[in-house]
C-alpha cells in the first residue's frame, strides 16, 4: 500500500489489528507442557534404602523374638495357677447350685476338686479316693455311714413334701471330681487366712479349700515355684478370683 492510499482526507488510515492463525500453537503452551512429549521417569528404591530399611526390620525382629517367647514361657510356667482357678470356680458354683459344700484339696501331686467330706481328709484316704474313682468303684462319700448319712446334713434326700408349690432340688452330682496332677519340677505352699505361716505341700500333707453352699471360701495365698518362674497368688473370698498375682520368671 502506497503513500497516497493510507491518507484519507488528510488523515492516516489506521492499520488493521493482525488475526492470530488457527493454526498457530502460542509458545507458552508448548513450553508447558512440553513434558507430555516425553516418557517419564519411574522413581526406584537406591541399594542404601533398600539395605536401612532391612537393617531396620532385622532390628525390629530381634526383639520380638525375645519378647514372644517370654510370653510363650510365662504361659507354660503358668498352667498350674490356671488349672487351679477352674477347679475353684467350678467348685464355688457346684456349692450354690447343689447347697452343699465342695473342696479343692491340695497334696504333693497336684490339686482335687470333689464334693467335701471331711476337714480331717488324710493322704491315705485322698490317695484311695483317686485309684477308686479312676477305676470306678468308689462310694459316693467316703465317710457314710449304714444309715446314709453324711457331712450334708440330708441334702440328698428327695423332699418327701407332696406340696405343690415346694421348690424342686437341684439335681446332685455326686460323682464329680476333677484333678491336676503337677509337673514334676513344680514345689508349693499354702496359706489360708488363719495361718500364721504357709504351709509346703509335700509328704503326707493334705490341705482342703473348703466352699460353702453361699460361694464364700476361706481367702488362699498360693506360693508355686519351679525351675522357669516363681509365682505369689491371692485369692478372694467372695469369688475365688485372683486379686493379687506376682511373677518372676527366670
């Protein structure tokens, strides 16, 4: 365009704005995201993390191995005081149910769950009361007499009342016993609440924990000791639960 075609009646034509091509990419957009057009890069574990980071789980593993065996030991060392407990709770609730007395009687072998007969249980008697229940010849209480009758003061007897509303007896078990023999390396000792020392179990002693028919037991402390661990254990008088348990393992 010439000089005289941009004058129009002495002005200056003005020039026209430029129209961007479609075709024209702008270059900000091709430096943003010019990373699209190449393949990226997939980040990796160095050979110094890989090897902190097994060093780390070898470590944590040391010591759990230590710990869960602990545990696995106390356990077995245990089993004794966790035996002992079921007996004393089976006997509590056998007592209320049926009314009549139950005992846990402790020798040198182990521990007897069974109805109680007599505060005066021997070590002869207690060893004939086993070998005639495991053979299954054995009265049912040992201390009958010819007229039947016994520490329970009747309480085997049917009610001989045709009333209709008396209440039913409940149904009486006389055959139960149940009995824990003690691994061999195990020593104990016992402590009823009028002891003025506790008493190792061992020889011919026989010691009875008496459960009456209301569940209330004379309160025991219980000293195990074997070669793994040690063991101080109180129980109540109301429930027969532990309130009181030390341990030392070896």
């Amino acid at each position: 365009m010439n000089d005289e075609s941009r004058m129009t009646h002495g002005h200056e034509a003005p020039e026209s704005p430029s129209v961007p091509s479609p075709f024209v990419i702008p270059s900000s957009f091709v430096l943003r995201h010019s990373s699209f057009a190449q393949p990226r890069r997939h980040a990796g574990f160095t050979l110094v993390e890989i090897v902190i980071s097994l060093t780390i789980i070898i470590v944590i593993a040391a010591g759990a191995v230590p710990m869960f065996k602990g545990l696995r030991e106390e356990q077995l060392a245990r089993e004794p005081v966790i035996e002992l407990v079921h007996l004393a709770k089976e006997a509590r609730i056998r007592a209320m149910r049926e009314k009549r007395p139950y005992q846990v009687a402790f020798y040198e072998g182990g521990f007897v769950a069974s109805r109680y007969f007599t505060p005066y249980f021997q070590l002869s008697e207690l060893t004939t009361f086993l070998q005639e229940e495991a053979t299954g010849a054995r009265r049912l209480n040992p201390n009958e007499d010819d007229n039947d009758s016994d520490l329970d003061a009747g309480s085997g007897e049917e009610p001989k009342t045709a009333l209709p509303m008396a209440p039913t007896a409940p149904k009486l078990d006389d055959n139960w016993q149940e009995h824990y023999e003690l691994p061999k390396d195990v020593q104990f000792s016992v402590k009823f609440w009028n002891d003025v020392q506790e008493t190792p179990v061992s020889g011919e002693v026989v010691k009875l924990w008496v459960f009456q028919p209301t569940g209330i037991c004379v309160p025991l402390k219980l000293h195990l000791d074997r070669q793994s661990a040690t063991f101080d254990v109180e129980f109540g008088a109301l429930t027969a639960d532990i309130t009181r348990e030390v341990i030392d393992l070896r």
